[in-house]
C-alpha cells in the first residue's frame, strides 16, 4: 500500500494530534536554564530552557506571567509547569507556561509567599503602623555582622557624610541556626538601652538562603514590636525579604542606609546658611516695603490731617499741664497758711505751752498718772515734776490742803 502525500499542514496537524493527546505533554514539569529572554509589550514573555544537551522554547501568556512572585531572568534555573504543543504556523513544538519557580528553592518561596501573606493580613506591613525615621538623629543602632562588608560600609558612609553621630554596634550572626534568635535579641536589648534614635539591621547580599534569615518570622515580629524605629539594609536592591516589608524602612544596600540615616553635614550647613541668606533678604525687603508704605502714609492728606490734630492736642495739653500746675501751687499755699494758722492753735493749746509759762505738771512714779489734787499722794511718796526743759524727782516731805472760803467760790 503507497503512503500517502500529506500537504505540510495536514502533516503538521497530525503531528500537533499527537501531541496533545499525549498524556505526559498534557501536564509535565520542565527543569531547565533560562536563555533569550523577552519581555513583549503585551505582557507575554518568551524564552528557551535549555539543559547540557537540548533546549526548547517557551511562552507565557501575560495573565499567567503576572502572578508570577519574581522577575525571571536569563541564566536563572527553573522549574516550568505547562503542556507541549505545537505552533502550525511555524511549524514548532513548544512549551506553554503556566506557572514556574526557580530551581531548587521552590520550598523556600512557598514559605516566603505564605509568611508574607500570613503578616500582611494581620496588619504588619501597614503603612500606618511604620515609625517616622527622625532627620537627625544623634545616636543610632546597628545590628550586623562584625566582621561582614555591611558594617564596613556603614560606618564609611556615616562617618563620611554626619562624623559627629554616635554609633552602638550589636555584632550578631547574619546566617544560620542562631542568626534569627541572636537578631531578636539584638532588637530588645537595643530597645531597652532607650537612648537610640534609629536602628538599622544590615547584611550584605546573597543567595535566598544565606538571606532567609531575614524571612523568619521571629525576627518579622521582633522588627514590628521595636519601639524604635527600624531601617532594613538587607541584600542587594534586587533582594526583597520579609523584614524589608515590616520594617519601618527599607534601603536597598547597607551602603544606601548609611545615606538614609543622616543627611551629609556638609551639604545641611549650606542649607542652612542659604537658608539664612534668603530669611535675610526676605526681612530686608519686608522692611524695605513697610518703610515704603509708611513714607506714603506721611504723605497722604489724611496723615498730615491728624498730624495737625496732634500737634494742636499736644500744645492744648500743654497749656493744661500749665495751668494745673499753677492751680496745684495756689492750693498748696493755702493748704499752707491754713495749716500754718492751725499749729498756732494748737502751741496756744499744748500744755507744754503752759509749761514755758512757768506751770509744771506732778506725776505719780509707779504709773504715771497726773496729781490733781494732795488726796492722791502720801507723805514719803516720790513724784516726777515735769517742767518745760526737763522733770525733778521730788519726795513728798508733807502735804496741805487748800481751804475754800464760801467768798471764794462765789
């Protein structure tokens, strides 16, 4: 029997049939090397996984490509999942994508995207639970390795651009069993000092397992609860972890939080001295105007007016202020001489007046009380006479009484 002669696109559909009836082809998973990567204006990508001995190419259409949780990349490992079917127009058999994840980590991933998940519900990478970080602060807080580039970098950079902060370094491990319990640790005993404006918590970068350290969530949930506000400097700019979410701020590089914490001091001083410049000006043009406008006002009719009205007021108050002077001085004089004519009454009155007379005045010793008549003293008896320019102390030797005649008083 004579094979028959097939036009190239029934040959192409019977192998495209073949295909995908195949059960494997239908749903397989696909470990490869990415090359010739495309990312098409649509939205759909395209590349070649290839391994040491063949390669095949890929599609993946943008509403699969967008759920995708990183960016794939030429020389990245993958897992691809899909089917195998063939393009007609091209005559091409190729995989068609619809979920990966990098070789080799999948695992990992799975827990990063289910953790981030976990504390994005419950409210962690809220931005109204982040803390402001302040513009200047005076002591900050770094958590890092002793001995990594991190801390090289930081110090470089802070010393360089703000020398006269100071510096509390927590020297933990950044990978490891003990790397997240030592962290942990760190934030607390960093917290209860109390006297640290901002802590950054830095590593320099690696592979997602040298950094999942920085996705556990003891170390998350150490970073929400620090009083003090927190800058993750983990990585490279392309390395995103779970503490770079809860923290308060995220920077790229270790490097790039040095120049996030302070501002170069510098650069702040001729801020500030512009700042003063222009404070200056502002003042002296505001003066300037205010001289202006009260020159116009001098000048205005209605100036002049009330300048008039005062000058006039003040030589009315002027001869006020006179002639209250002189009514105050013709009131005191006669305050004086009523005054003057009132004392002469009362010298006329003074029993001491009386006394220049030749009179004198008997007083007991014990209390002091006036003699008027000799019942009042006894024989023995002491008595002060005073006269006017002193007083005798007398001993009553003996006393007579005066007798009244009826002549007398009539």
């Amino acid at each position: 029997m004579a094979a028959p002669v097939l036009t190239v696109s029934e040959l192409t559909g019977i192998i495209k049939y073949l295909f995908d009836s195949n059960e494997i082809l239908r749903q397989v998973y696909v470990r490869g090397e990415i090359s010739n990567f495309k990312y098409h204006l649509s939205g759909h990508i395209y590349f070649v996984l290839k391994d040491e001995r063949a390669q095949i190419r890929c599609v993946m259409f943008k509403n699969r490509s967008i759920l995708l949780p990183f960016m794939p990349e030429n020389g990245m490992r993958v897992v691809a999942f899909g089917y195998v079917t063939v393009y007609e127009k091209n005559g091409e058999y190729q995989l068609y994508v619809e979920d990966m994840e990098p070789d080799g980590i999948g695992a990992l991933f799975l827990a990063y995207e289910k953790l981030k998940a976990k504390l994005q519900k419950e409210g962690l990478f809220d931005a109204s639970a982040k803390k402001s970080i302040p513009f200047l602060p005076k002591n900050i807080g770094i958590i890092t390795s002793i001995n990594g580039a991190a801390i090289k970098d930081l110090l470089t950079v802070i010393r360089r651009r703000f020398p006269n902060v100071n510096i509390l370094i927590a020297p933990v491990s950044v990978q490891g069993k003990q790397a997240a319990d030592e962290i942990c640790e760190a934030i607390k005993d960093l917290n209860r000092i109390g006297k640290l404006d901002v802590i950054i918590v830095a590593r320099g970068g690696g592979s997602i397992e040298e950094l999942w350290t920085f996705n556990e969530e003891k170390v998350a949930r150490a970073i929400y609860s620090s009083r003090i506000p927190i800058i993750s400097a983990v990585g490279h700019e392309t390395d995103y972890t779970i503490a770079d979410f809860v923290a308060d701020k995220r920077a790229p590089t270790p490097s790039a939080a040095g120049e996030m914490v302070v501002p170069e001091k510098k650069q702040l001083l001729a801020d500030i001295a512009q700042r003063k410049k222009r404070i200056i000006a502002a003042m002296c043009a505001l003066l300037n105007t205010r001289k202006q406008e009260i020159e116009y006002i001098k000048r205005s009719v209605v100036f002049r007016k009330l300048r008039s009205e005062v000058d006039n007021n003040r030589i009315q108050l002027d001869l006020l202020t006179r002639r209250l002077l002189r009514e105050t001085v013709n009131q005191l004089m006669v305050k004086k001489s009523a005054l003057k004519t009132l004392m002469g009454r009362l010298d006329v009155l003074s029993p001491l007046a009386v006394l220049d007379r030749g009179y004198s005045i008997c007083q007991t010793i014990d209390d002091l009380r006036i003699v008027k008549r000799v019942e009042e003293v006894s024989s023995g008896e002491e008595v002060k006479v005073i006269l006017s320019n002193g007083y005798l102390l007398c001993n009553v030797i003996s006393k007579e009484k005066k007798v009244v005649r009826e002549n007398d008083r009539v």
